[in-house]
C-alpha cells in the first residue's frame, strides 16, 4: 500500500512519540552510576555506530556519507552541537528534579519549533496554531509553578530553566535540519559524530572519564542505538517530507506515555498542576494538528 508523503511523515513521528516516550526512564536507570557527561557521551558513541550501519544498510556508499563540502561540515557541526547541549540539559534536569515536572517542560520543543518555523521558515500560523502555542506555554508554566503562578514552586527552577534552554536547542536543531535539506541519513550520522565529539570535549573538562558498570551498559546501549540512534533518521525524514508545524505538534502524544511510565515504573509524585499541565499539552497538540499551515507567498 503507498503512502503519500504526509502520511508517512506522520507514520515517523509516530513511532518517534513511542520511543523517545521511554527518554525519562532509560536515562535516570542510566545514570545511576554515571554522570550526565558520561551518560551522554557513551550514549552518543552507541548512537554514532547504529546510525552509520542503518545508513550502510539502507544502501548509501561511505562517500555519500562522509565525502562532505565543507558548507555541509558546517551545518552538520552546529546540529550536532545543539543536539548535544539537549540531551546534556535533559539528562541533568532528570537527576535534579520532579521527572513529570522535568517532561512538560521538555515537551515545550514542539512548541518551540512552530515559532522558530514562522521565523526561519516563514510559515505562517492559523487561529488554531496561535491558541495551541498559547495555551502549550501556559501548560509550561502552570507546571513551572506548581500553580502558583505568583511564586516559583518546583523544588529547582534552575533544573527546569536548564532543561527549556534545552527544550530550545532540539527545536533549532529540527528546524534547521530542515532548512539546510539534508539527506536524512546524512545528517544524522554527521549529527552524531560531532555530537560525540562535543560531549567527549565536555566530558573531559567538566567531569571525568568512566566506563559504565554492569547495571549501566543496558541503558546505554538502549538510549544510544534505539531512543537517540535510529529514531534520529525517522524524525529528520518526517521533518523533510511534511509540514513542521503539523508534524512537531504529533509529539504532544509523547509526555502521556511518558508520565504513565514515570508514575508507574518511580512512584513520581504527581500533583494537580502536572495533571492541568499535560492537558493543557494534549490541546495545544490537538489545535496544532486540526488547522492547516500555509506559507507566506
């Protein structure tokens, strides 16, 4: 049965919601005995490996990989380095705070990336959209709070404010990925590489080398080959084959799944404002994928 280009894109997003659903389990399991430098960066190698092999299996030749102008190093380097900082900034805000909490605030990329695509991609929004930001927004701070929007509640704001300046950096990553037009296996091998590079440089300054342990190599493996790795190439080829902002707004299905695995599996508290929060996400999502996007003429 083919699929339009729509269709499928919604399809790779789809599956991106499922795996990158298990985001906040694999990586507080993962750093039981290692460090958000050392998480990430021995994540990153596994994710480095499993793209170059999906990508040698889906039949591209290494000079098509690696055999880049330099116009394109640059590109690939500052995804890369934005994706870095990301993870970096998710993983920490995971150790540090309430993981529910952590998950709004995370999920305001979607978001993100419909104002950055009216921005750098002249996409032009309907009633819809603006209401589903808005209200998106408004989620991200009833969560920051607690609901008490008068004073800041969580137990570390800097945790949070951390984790949206990272929420930021994967929205410009997704964006830009579009913007330069990259091929999908392409990019996302060079993303990992100079990711893998970057964290190995933080790594070295800011903490220290370290091997995973024996309850540490799972996770890893895990978060780098399937939920960093391979969900890259899908999200990048929904990102080129469809709408931005239509696609981004399908992984507001994301925190749900999340949130049960993280009430489930950790005991996480789960207060009233988190509850208003992933609804008022749920809404915005929907508003965002029921109105149509058009692009400036």
């Amino acid at each position: 049965m083919a699929f339009s280009i729509t269709t499928r894109s919604f399809i790779y997003a789809l599956l991106c919601v499922l795996i990158w659903s298990f985001i906040p389990v694999i990586s507080r399991i993962g750093q039981a005995s290692l460090d958000s430098f050392q998480f990430l960066f021995w994540s990153n190698i596994f994710s480095m490996i499993a793209v170059i092999l999906t990508a040698l299996f889906m039949k591209k030749t290494p000079t098509q990989l690696f055999n880049l102008s330099k116009s394109i190093y640059w590109k690939v380097f500052i995804l890369g380095g934005l994706d870095c900082l990301f993870y970096l900034l998710l993983y920490y805000g995971y150790i540090l705070e309430n993981g529910i909490a952590v998950l709004v605030i995370q999920y305001s990329w979607p978001l993100l990336i419909i104002g950055l695509s009216v921005v750098l991609l002249k996409d032009r929004l309907t009633l819809g959209q603006i209401i589903g930001v808005i209200l998106g927004f408004i989620a991200v701070i009833i969560t920051f709070t607690k609901g008490n929007i008068t004073a800041i509640a969580v137990d570390n704001p800097q945790a949070l404010l951390l984790v949206f300046a990272g929420a930021f950096c994967f929205a410009l990553m997704s964006v830009l990925s579009k913007q330069f037009s990259l091929d999908a296996y392409m990019s996302t091998v060079w993303l990992f590489i100079f990711s893998t590079l970057v964290s190995l440089i933080l790594m070295l300054m800011l903490s220290e080398f370290k091997l995973p342990d024996s309850s540490s190599w799972l996770p890893v493996v895990l978060n780098g080959v399937l939920i960093n790795g391979v969900s890259y190439i899908l999200w990048f080829k929904a990102m080129n084959s469809g709408e931005s902002t239509k696609i981004a707004s399908v992984v507001f299905l994301s925190p749900v799944l999340s949130m049960i695995w993280l009430v489930v599996i950790f005991h996480d508290p789960f207060v009233i404002a988190y509850a208003v929060g992933l609804g008022l996400v749920l809404i915005a999502g929907i508003l965002c994928i029921r109105a149509k996007s058009g692009r400036k003429a």
